[in-house]
C-alpha cells in the first residue's frame, strides 16, 4: 500500500512542479509540503529525478456532439474547417485562428474516428463529411 501512496505522491508532485512551471508560483508551499511527505515514506527518493507534467487546460471542451448535431441538420457534407466554425458558432465562442485550428483538429480526430465505426462517411478531398444513412 505504501508503494501505491508513493506513486500517487510523486504524481501529485511532479502536477505540482508543472503548474509552477505554468505560473503558478503560489504552489510553492504545496510542492514543499508534498516534498516532506514522500520523504516521510522514502527518506532516500531522489526529488530532483521527478520530471514536471504539463498541466491541462482548464477548459477543455469537447466538440463532438455538437458537431453530429450539425452533422444532422446539414444538407450536405463539409470540410472539418467548415464544421468547426459552425460549431464555433453555436457554441458562441470567440472567432479565432488558434480556436479555429483546435476545434478543426480535434474534430478531425473524432470524425475519422466515426468513420471507421461507419457512423460517418467521408468523400473527396479535401475530406468532406456526412452522416452515414
């Protein structure tokens, strides 16, 4: 149980040093704190050796549904960038090129995805989409 601890603790220390590493400086006391508490369960582990991970954003959002739903409603198929900015819209997010290329990407993932459960089809290329009759 104490290995299992040990995992969790280096973790949740290497979370931490990747927040600080984003700017989150008021973590500072935590990481210190985590540090004591793997040092009370192996007073030997090297701290130094434990790699920061990069923290995830926030707020990550999830395109899919939305997009099948545009998907639908559609009279034709469309390219991913097509599909991304009406989910842009309808999702009433700010108009972006950094946002535009995510979403596109993103969406680009779970529609090939789809395609090989054969929920969606694609044709041409660039690759437009539809939903599978």
């Amino acid at each position: 149980m104490a290995n299992q601890l040990l995992i969790g603790l280096k973790r949740r220390y290497a979370e931490t040093l990747g927040l600080i590493g984003a700017g989150n400086v008021e973590l500072t006391e935590d990481l210190a704190h985590l540090a004591a508490v793997i040092r009370i369960f192996a007073p030997f582990e090297d701290l130094t050796a434990i790699r920061a991970v990069r923290p995830y954003k926030p707020q990550r959002r999830r395109w899919n549904r939305t997009a099948m739903a545009i998907l639908r409603k559609a009279n034709a198929p469309m390219t991913s960038r097509e599909l991304a900015r009406r989910v842009m819209w309808a999702s009433n997010v700010e108009p972006d090129r950094n946002t535009l290329t995510s979403i596109d990407c993103s969406l680009q993932a779970v529609l090939t995805r789809l395609e090989r459960m054969e929920m969606v089809t694609a044709t041409g290329k660039p690759r437009r989409w539809a939903i599978t009759p």
